[in-house]
C-alpha cells in the first residue's frame, strides 16, 4: 500500500505546519520496525542516546544513521512511499532523505522531549525540510505523542537548539555550541500558545516542517512502551549548511557538495522521489 495526502492534510501542513496522516504505510512495516526496535535496545549503535541502559522501565532511547547497515530501514526508506509523502507536504519536486531516527520511551519514563525546532539541530537550512514522525506503537499526549505549536513555522524564527539527555551526554556535547534565539517556556505557559496534538495508532504519522516548534510529554503509562520511527527530508530549496551545533555526524570530507550547494550527493542524502 502506498497512498498520496489529501487536500485537506496539504491545507493543515501548509497551515498549522504539521499534520496528521492516518494509516501513513501498509501496516506490514510496523512488525518489521518494532523487531528493529528490539534489537536497537539490545544492541544500541554508537549514535545511541540511552538513558538509564537496560531498563525496562524509565528509559528514554534514541538511536539514527541505521539505514546504512540495516536492510529493514534501508527498505522501509525506499518503499513504504515516505519519500512521496515528503515531498507532497513540501510541494517540493524531490525529497531526499537525510536521516533516521528512533525515539523510545518505555513505560514510566518521565523525561519530557523539550519543546524546540528541529532546524537547528541539522547541518542544512530551507523550508523544504520535514519529518514524517511513524508510530509504532499506540500514544496520546500522556504517553508521548507529539505535540506542535500551530503555525509557529511561519514566523520565521530561529531558536537555540535544546539538550535532551543532559548536558553530560557525550553524543549530544555538540549541541551546546548552537546558536539562536532562547526558545520561549512554552510549558510554563501553555494558555499562551495554540497547541495541537493527535492520538495515535500504529501506522499513523505525523508529518511536520523543520521549523515548527514541538515537544512531548514523558511516557506516563505503566506497562506501554511508546516507540516511532522518524524520518527526516530535504527537499527542493535545501542547502547544505554545517554550521557550530549542527549534527556532525555527516562531515565535510564525507559529501561532495560544497556550503551553501543543494545537497546533490546521491551517495550520503539520496534522492528517493521525483515528481
């Protein structure tokens, strides 16, 4: 199964800068990504962001860069018509895919996600650039479904990026050299913001813009994990951008793309749909 978006999920992207997209991918995809699920919290890459290691409880987990050595990402990239998706919300031609992210929380775990864009973070600025945020399993905002500030991609801000795991987290040390202005305490005033959030089953996804301030809640239930799977797109007007505090997992000597190119590397961000 592969579906296209609907008027009305283009018109809510284009609006409230995220959207939700119910049964995004076939459902197959979903048994597939929970086993990888496992085996990540098994056996963690060295891009893995793990607090509280082997826990079955408490334990907030991120892990990324896997579709270069695992088959089921590097399928679920290339066939599950993310690509498509992509693209569509970006009214771009093409969608390149950047990264994969896999974000856990098992059951009682109270770490928020803090509010923030995901721009900062990547080493590439545009507005063509989103995620599309797969669960795969079911959350509400008490569990740690994402939430999104309504139309705050529209306001053409940039915000200092914010450490997850700690400032002690070696594998996010490179953050603290962002640049920005200081995100505002949308927690703390939440009467102040238009704020959106969706109940989610496996299968559903949220697609959002790069520049669209969210967040999540901990995972407040008892005995549920809540997993998902996000994959992150560069689409027509993205540029290659490696600036202090971007991610530097992708370095310079790696591309053969120049700052300020379109990120035409085939080999490091392939180019997975074209209109």
């Amino acid at each position: 199964m592969s579906r296209n978006l609907t008027k009305q999920e283009l018109e809510t992207y284009r609006t409230d800068g995220a959207a939700v997209v119910r049964h995004a991918v076939d459902e197959s995809w979903i048994g597939r990504l929970n086993k990888v699920v496992d085996r990540q919290l098994a056996t963690p890459s060295k891009w893995a962001n793990d607090a509280n290691p082997g826990a079955s409880a408490n334990r907030q987990f991120s892990d990324r860069y896997m579709w270069r050595h695992d088959a089921v990402i590097g399928s679920y990239i290339r066939e599950s018509g993310c690509a498509r998706l992509a693209a569509q919300a970006m009214e771009s031609r093409s969608a390149r895919f950047y990264f994969d992210h896999l974000l856990v929380k098992e059951p009682g775990t109270a770490n928020p996600t803090p509010w923030h864009q995901d721009i900062p973070y990547w080493p590439f600025l545009g507005k063509q650039i989103c995620s599309i945020w797969l669960a795969l399993t079911p959350c509400d905002i008490a569990t740690s479904s994402l939430e999104f500030v309504r139309g705050s991609h529209l306001d053409d801000k940039y915000y200092m990026a914010e450490v997850f795991a700690g400032d002690d987290d070696a594998n996010a040390s490179w953050i603290t050299q962002t640049e920005g202005e200081i995100c505002p305490d949308i927690e703390a005033n939440r009467g102040a913001y238009d704020i959106i959030g969706y109940d989610m089953q496996p299968g559903d996804a949220l697609i959002f813009s790069a520049w669209t301030l969210h967040g999540a809640r901990g995972n407040g239930a008892s005995n549920t994990r809540r997993a998902a799977l996000s994959t992150r797109w560069l689409g027509d007007d993205a540029i290659w951008d490696p600036r202090p505090g971007a991610d530097p997992t992708v370095q310079a000597e790696d591309v053969s793309i120049l700052p300020g190119q379109r990120p035409l590397d085939d080999v490091v961000f392939p180019e997975l749909y074209r209109a």
